[in-house]
C-alpha cells in the first residue's frame, strides 16, 4: 500500500467525521427548546415558544396558589409554632426589603441620563420628572424589584416632580443631572425592555438625550432615609 | 482501506458527537449551511469518480473551502441584514439533485445495459 493511498483514507476518515460531528451538533441544537436568543426566532417558533410559556405561567399559577394555602395552613397551625415564627420573619425581612427599609444588592441594570445642553439651538435635551417616571415605569413593567435615582429609593410614597427646571425632587431632595438610574431585576429583561427598537432608549437618543445602559451582576441599592408614618390610616385591620 | 477510513470516521464522528457540547441557537445557520457545502462536495466527488475524473486535491478542498466561504457568506448576509444564506442553500441543494440525477442514471444505464446483455446470452443459448 502506498503512502498516498493512506494519506488519503486518512483523510476521507477525518472528513467524514467532521461531517458527522458537526451534523450531530447541529440536530442537537435544532431539537434543543432551551432556546433563548429570541431576536433570531422565525416567527412559528416564536409561537411556539409564546405557547409553551403560557401553559408554564399557568403551572406557575397553580404552584403560587399552592404555596398560598400552605402559608395559610401555617398561620393557622399553632402546633408548628416555630415553623410559624420563622416564616413570618422571613416574610418581615422581605416585607422590609420590598419597602425600602434596607439596602439591597442584586443583579440589574444601571441607567445614565444626562441633560444635553446644546447652547444656541433649541434642540437642548433636559431631562424632566416626566422622562424619570417613564423610565421608572418602564422598569417596573419589566420586573424591577428594587429602583434608586441617584440613590433616592423608590418607594410606594416617592415623589418625583419638577422644580425650577432641570433639578428634579425626588423624595423631597432636589437633585441635578446626571441621573443614575439603578435596577434590579432580571438583566435580560431590564436591558430588552429599555432596547427594543422604538422602546425608551431608542426614543431618547433619537430626543438628543445623552443616555446610556449598563449591566452589572452586582448592584447595591440604597435604603429609603426617610421614614414612613401611618397618621390617618387607622391602624385596625379592615374586615370584609 | 477508504471505506474503512469513511467507517472509522463516521463511528468517531457519532461517538463524540452525541457526547458534544451544545452550541448556542445563533451558530445553527452557519452549522446547517457548512453541512449542506459538505454534503454538496460529497456528491460531487461521487459524480466525478462515475465520470472518471475525480481529483482527490480538488476534493478535499472543495469540501473544506466550500463550507468555511458559505459559513462566511452567511455571516456577511448576517451583517448586512439579507438572507444570503439562503441562497447558497438554493444553491448546494440545486447541484445535489443535478449530481444526483447524474448518479442515477449512470446506474441505470448499467443495469439496463446488464438486462440486455443478459437477454442477448439468453437468446443465444436458446438458439443453439
């Protein structure tokens, strides 16, 4: 046998497994439903993809309900009263975290917005307490659980409105550009929600606002300083 | 000794291949393109053997050349926000089918050549 002649099977083996190894790759890949680059989906798949979520929120839902029950079964067990105790300070931790009463670290996006002053043209981009509440909504609607502008928290009670332009109030502190916006919540989310195409950055930027994202696995959140009272609200439990 | 070659190869590619790491949804096009270039020169290679004028050089590079050029092309059409890659698929597949029919009729002139040669020493032997 000639040297050539095994040169060349060697060859063909090494292509023909090539072939294979890609072609396996590929059926793996094709038949893999943990797809998660969206913008490259054909729309069947996306409707496909769109079902197969809704029938798992539903699921969700049901689990949600169930954990409901077993909470309500808790509060009525006396028996387990350590379970008990232990849940309802695991709740008043959270209850804590979601007012606003302690910092909090997680992963999210931070949001710079800058005035842009153009001097001499009219087209100058000053942000207003208007573009801070879109933005906040914006935040919220895509699962932002805990959002601070220049490490103001937002909280239930959070005032946000114009003073003598551009300072803005926020918590009743008057505060200038930049604003840095910080959220936390699930990155892809955050970022998709603020990037799609005609969606708030695109909008902005087009506004010749200075504005820019970024996402961090590791953003603290500062705790709301000042201090929430109750002084109408009577304090009894209202009874259905 | 090439078809124990191609055996080995293909034995190999399965073994590694179902153990193989996933690669992320976004590669998928240029994957199933550089197969179908693959494919394509296959079938080429086997067309020219039936005609007699296979060169194993030309093979070999058209088999990698082509699928890494398609894998390019299709990645340029990325950028540039046009389907190209389905273009080159039209393509590769388009030149499969002709060497495909090119390799089905090679083999059916022979078996039909076989039938008559077979019939001719039938009806000789009939004679005699």
């Amino acid at each position: 046998m000639s040297k050539s002649k095994i040169a060349v099977a060697i060859t063909i083996g090494i292509m023909s497994f090539m072939m294979i190894y890609v072609m396996l790759i590929q059926i793996s890949i094709a038949s893999d439903d943990d797809r998660e680059e969206i913008e490259f989906l054909r729309e069947t798949e996306l409707k496909d993809l769109l079902a197969s979520y809704k029938e798992r929120y539903e699921e969700t839902n049901e689990k949600i309900v169930e954990a409901k029950n077993k909470i309500d079964e808790y509060e009525k067990d006396e028996k387990s009263e350590e379970d008990t105790v232990a849940l309802l300070e695991e709740e008043v931790k959270q209850a804590k975290m979601l007012l606003g009463y302690t910092d909090v670290v997680g992963e999210g996006v931070i949001v710079t917005m800058e005035n842009n002053v153009i001097y001499g043209e009219e087209e100058s981009a000053i942000v207003r307490a208007s573009d801070l509440i879109e933005l906040i909504n914006e935040l919220k609607l895509a699962g932002a659980e805990a959002i601070s502008i220049n490490d103001e928290r937002i909280i239930s009670r959070t005032d946000i409105f114009d003073v003598v332009p551009p300072l803005i109030h926020i918590n009743g502190q008057r505060k200038a550009s930049p604003f840095v916006i910080k959220a936390i919540g699930d990155i892809n989310y955050l970022e998709s929600a603020l990037k799609i195409k005609g969606g708030f950055i695109d909008s902005y930027t087009l506004n010749n606002y200075k504005i820019s994202i970024e996402s961090k696995q590791e953003i603290t959140i500062n705790k709301y300083e000042g201090e929430l009272t109750l002084n109408y609200i009577n304090k009894e439990e209202v009874k259905k | 000794m090439i078809i124990l070659a191609i055996v080995i190869g293909c034995i190999l590619g399965v073994i590694l291949g179902i153990n193989a790491p996933t690669i992320s949804y976004i590669y998928s096009d240029y994957l199933a393109i550089s197969i179908v270039a693959a494919l394509d020169s296959v079938f080429g290679g086997i067309t020219a053997t039936l005609k007699n004028n296979f060169d194993f050089k030309i093979f070999v590079t058209g088999f990698f050349g082509n699928a890494i050029l398609s894998i390019l092309l299709a990645f340029l059409g990325n950028k540039l926000n046009v389907d190209i890659y389905l273009a080159a698929i039209v393509v590769f597949v388009g030149r499969m089918f002709n060497n495909l029919t090119i390799i089905r009729r090679f083999y059916l002139e022979k078996w039909t050549q076989m039938k008559a040669k077979k019939a001719e020493i039938a009806k000789e032997q009939s004679k005699e």
